[in-house]
C-alpha cells in the first residue's frame, strides 16, 4: 500500500501536472500520496525509530504489503494561518498496481500506464505527460503511504478519537529535510484496523495539509477502464501534449 495522496491543488501533484497548484488543494501529490498503498514501496523503518513507533510502522507497511489495488474516498484540508488560507476538498482514488485514476471536484488525474492525463473541468483541457517524469513522492498511488520510506519516527500518543476509534499518532521527520518541502508528517493510524486515518503533512512555508481516509477499500476489483482516458466523454476537450 503506497499512498503518500494531497487542497484545490493537489499539493502532491501540483503545476508539474498542470493540476491545481499546491496551494489550492492536495495533490495524494498524494494519495494521496500518503494513506493507501504499500503496492510500490518496500520499506523499512529507520534505526532512529523509538521501539514503540517501530512496531506500529512494522505492522502497518506489513499490511500494506498485501494490496495489490485499492479505493479510498478522502478529504483533505489546506490551512496557511498567516495567510487565512482554509480549503477544503474531498477526492477519492482508485489504485491497480501503478495505474492510478484521482477524482477531484474540478481535476481528475489518470496514469494508464503510459500517459499521464491530467484534466481540468474548469478549461477543459486535458494535459498528457510521461509518467516517468513524475516525482514519486507526489504520486497520488502513494497519497497514504509516503511515510513508508525516508524518515525516522516518534510515537506521541494512543487514544480514542471523538468516534471511539483508538488511534495511534507517530510523528515522521525526514531524514533529508533539506530536500523536502516539509518538516514533520504526523500520521494517525487506526489501531484496530492497522490503516493509516489521517496524515498531516506540515511545510515549511507555513502550510499545513490535512488528509482524512473516510473509506478505503483494499484489493477490489477495479476494471480497467478506470484507467483510460475516454475522450468521447469529454466534448471538446483540448489536449496538450507536453511529452
């Protein structure tokens, strides 16, 4: 399961993909990336990992392991204080091995494996670019499973949230922090069902993204279809083909 998931811009997808900029949504520039997927990752945690961090993480990449696809509906919440900026925004992504399909209200992002379409409701338009060019961190596939790889972490606490879920909260700090664009990742992971339920990712330009997992379906049957492009669906679409 390999989520690292993503506000009216997915911030893990982002202008790269011609998708809403960072700071107007989410970008599971994921997934997301962050909730769902140990499907692309092989990861181990990091030496630097307190014991009790360690054997949440250990379970949770251990489940993730057996995913060979994925749903999951999700909201997400970008808030900058010095800025007033509060948007919130629901999505949901569809996962089958490296293809991916993100719904967003006004964007849907599709990789069928071989081109990467990136749509825009509001212009409609439809961007193509090579999937290889994308960072792998920004992979919507991964919108849930960024913490997978990189960091070293911190268990803070264990306790039921307001719907009497147990959650166990970890705090992942990367190991290369000058090479990200954030400090800290706090995930909440449901200790009963040992799935990722919230990853709050905090930047260092004062943003502060919030990913909650509201459903999430493991190993379904996704046809393929959800993974092509059907331009007879969008009349008129423009098509812009950066590859």
């Amino acid at each position: 399961m390999d989520f690292s998931l993503i506000p009216s811009a997915f911030v893990f997808l982002g202008t790269p993909l011609a998708c809403p900029a960072p700071h107007t949504f989410v970008s599971m520039k994921t997934l997301f990336s962050l909730l769902a997927s140990g499907l692309l990752l092989v990861s181990t945690v990091n030496a630097q990992d307190d014991p009790k961090s360690k054997a949440v993480m250990d379970k949770l990449i251990a489940k993730n392991k057996t995913y060979t696809s994925f749903e999951a509906d999700f909201s997400s919440r970008l808030v900058n204080s010095t800025s007033k900026l509060d948007v919130k925004q629901d999505g949901n992504v569809k996962v089958k091995g490296k293809k991916f399909r993100l719904t967003l209200p006004e964007n849907t992002v599709i990789n069928d494996g071989t081109v990467l379409w990136a749509y825009s409701k509001k212009s409609n338009e439809a961007t193509l670019n090579d999937p290889a060019e994308m960072d792998q961190e920004l992979d919507p596939s991964k919108l849930f499973t960024v913490y997978e790889k990189g960091f070293k972490s911190q268990f803070v606490d264990e306790k039921a949230d307001a719907t009497g879920t147990v959650v166990q909260t970890i705090k992942l700090f990367p190991l290369d922090p000058a090479k990200k664009p954030y400090h800290t990742v706090i995930l909440g992971v449901d200790k009963n069902k040992v799935e990722p339920k919230t990853v709050q990712v905090l930047y260092k330009d004062g943003n502060v993204v919030t990913y909650t997992l509201k459903k999430f379906t493991p190993n379904p049957e996704l046809a393929e279809t959800n993974f092509m492009f059907d331009k007879s669906k969008y009349p008129g679409v423009e098509l812009n083909d950066m590859r």
